[in-house]
C-alpha cells in the first residue's frame, strides 16, 4: 500500500538522482539504493528544485498520502471519493455508469448528469461529453438540466477527417469524446476515438487529440495517437498530458520524454508549471520542466528528484 509508500519517502528509503542532469555518465552521477540518502537529502534535493506544495499519492484503495514539499512531511486520509476536483477544490465530479455525479468535496451529492469525460474549466463550468458533443448544463424549465453545446458534433467529426488513415469520403463517421482538457475557459483539447462505417468500418482503431477555440476546430495539427489515457492540461494552459508518454504544447508540438519516465501512470503539475511529477510504475519522479524543454532540443541537460517508493502510486495530484 502506499502508506507503506510514504513511510518508505519520508522514513528515509528515498533513493534520489541528486539533480543531476541526464547526460552525465551514470558512474559519476547515479544514486543507488546503497548510498542510503535519507528524508532530509532528499528535502534538500528538492528545495535546490523549488519544489513547493503538497504532492498527493493516490493508491489503488481509498487512501491518499499527502507529502509536504520539499520536506516531505506526510499525513494520510482515507477518501473513497475520486475523481475531477472543480478549479476551487469545492466539489468532485466522476463518471459512474454512464452518468457524472458531482459531489461536495466535504461532502454530500449535488446533482447526477447525463454523460462522461467530465472537465472542469478554469472558472468553473462543468463540461463533458454527451452525445457526441462537448456540452455543459444550464436551468431550464422547473428543476431540469439541459445540455448546452461547447463544442459540436461536426467540428469534431471535421478533426477525425484530418486522420492520415481516414478516406476523403467515408460514407460514415463518428468521433466520440474521451477526454476533454481547458487550457482557458475558450480553449480546449479533447481526446477522440474515430470510428468508420461501411466499407471502411475495419480501419483502426484511430484515435487524436485535436484542439479547439470558441467550439470551433482550430488550424493546429492534431495528435494522432490512439493511448486510452488520462488527458489533462497544465494549471495555466501551457500544456496537455496524456498518460502513458504524451505531453503537448498548445501548438499541438510534442515535448519528448527520457526513456526511462515514458510509461507514467499519472502526470501532476506544480501550481506555477515550472516542475512537473509523473507517476511510474516504480517511482513519482519530479522533474523541472525548462530542463525538460532542453532535454527535448538537445536530449541531454535533464534535472530531476526521483523518490522510489515501496509501491507504485495508481495516481499523482500536486496543490
């Protein structure tokens, strides 16, 4: 469990890469389980990175380990309660059974939605995907909700025409939403599994991340990768991850990972972008990320705090 996770960090089972840039020789530069740093190395370590906030290890059950950056003070809360915090923490949204339920985070049910792949924009508008739409809800007569369109069905089937793989002229189409992510309250990337009719209805899977403005496609090339992943965008719009390997730019570029952090279970960026946490199967691995824009350019030059944990974290978030 993770608790024995936290334990292990702050106890002082913490195995770190000192900072040290990826492109130095290992012999030099490595930090093995031998060399026995403990929580207080590892503090420091993380301090030279500036590393601030509360870093939040989910595990498979119901409980969160919350470690204080950088001193890596822990405490532990049982919440089975997961899902999509809203921007002010206040309420939680989650897709069960075809439906979002929004909840208080202190507590207590709000309302039940039709949809999934719900996404909260930066002030505060629940969307998600219904029938294949991007929409939000809005009163309307009595105590209903209706659905309000953000992004509709044809921008979206125009973003699946821009697949390689797909014909000029399918006789048939579907774009369906499996994530949504707002850089701003206009602007949104969202995640689409492509589906054909007819003679072409073998094709695929097909899978892209296309971005959009004012609900309209706009003229950035999209990401075509089907991964099945958890699509999320960085507290200030910077960018947009998707588990296990991708994280965008918002103009639709690609920022490379090292081999060794392309399999993240989770991503989880500091409030003000400058670091971000990924979760792998074997460790949380932090990372500052103009270190990654170089490594991206030159594949070297890689600053990074990793703190091995006694077993994996199923989910990172960063506050």
């Amino acid at each position: 469990m993770i608790g024995t996770v936290a334990a292990a960090v702050v106890a002082a089972a913490a195995v770190v890469d000192g900072v040290r840039r990826h492109d130095e020789p290992l012999a030099a530069a490595a930090t093995t389980a031998e060399d026995d740093i403990g929580r207080s190395d590892a503090a420091a370590l993380l301090g030279a990175l500036g590393a601030r906030g509360e870093l939040v290890l989910y595990d498979a059950g119901c409980d969160e380990h919350r470690l204080l950056l950088p001193s890596l003070a822990q405490r532990t809360i049982n919440d089975c309660r997961r899902g999509v915090e809203s921007p002010d923490g206040a309420l939680i949204a989650r897709c069960v059974d075809a439906g979002v339920d929004v909840q208080r985070t202190a507590g207590g049910e709000v309302r039940r939605l039709p949809g999934c792949a719900p996404a909260w924009r930066p002030d505060g508008t629940l969307t998600m995907a219904f029938g294949d739409e991007v929409v939000t809800y809005r009163p309307c007569a009595g105590q209903a909700q209706c659905p309000e369109t953000l992004i509709g069905r044809a921008q979206l089937e125009r973003a699946a025409r821009r697949h390689p793989t797909v014909p000029d002229r399918p006789a048939r189409l579907r774009a369906l939403v499996d994530g949504i992510a707002w850089l701003s309250d206009t602007r949104a990337a969202v995640t689409i599994s492509i589906r054909l009719g007819g003679r072409f209805e073998g094709l695929g899977p097909l899978g892209a991340t296309a971005f959009f403005d004012g609900g309209q496609l706009e003229p950035v090339t999209p990401y075509f990768r089907l991964t099945g992943g958890r699509l999320t965008a960085s507290p200030r719009g910077s960018y947009i991850t998707q588990t296990p390997d991708v994280i965008l730019r918002p103009d639709g570029s690609q920022l490379s990972l090292p081999q060794h952090l392309s399999g993240a279970r989770d991503f989880a960026w500091s409030p003000d972008e400058r670091l971000l946490a990924l979760a792998t199967p074997f460790a949380v691995t932090i990372v500052d990320v103009v270190s990654l824009e170089r490594y991206d350019r030159t594949g070297g030059g890689l600053r990074s705090v990793t703190l091995p944990l006694s077993q994996s974290a199923a989910r990172v978030a960063w506050r």
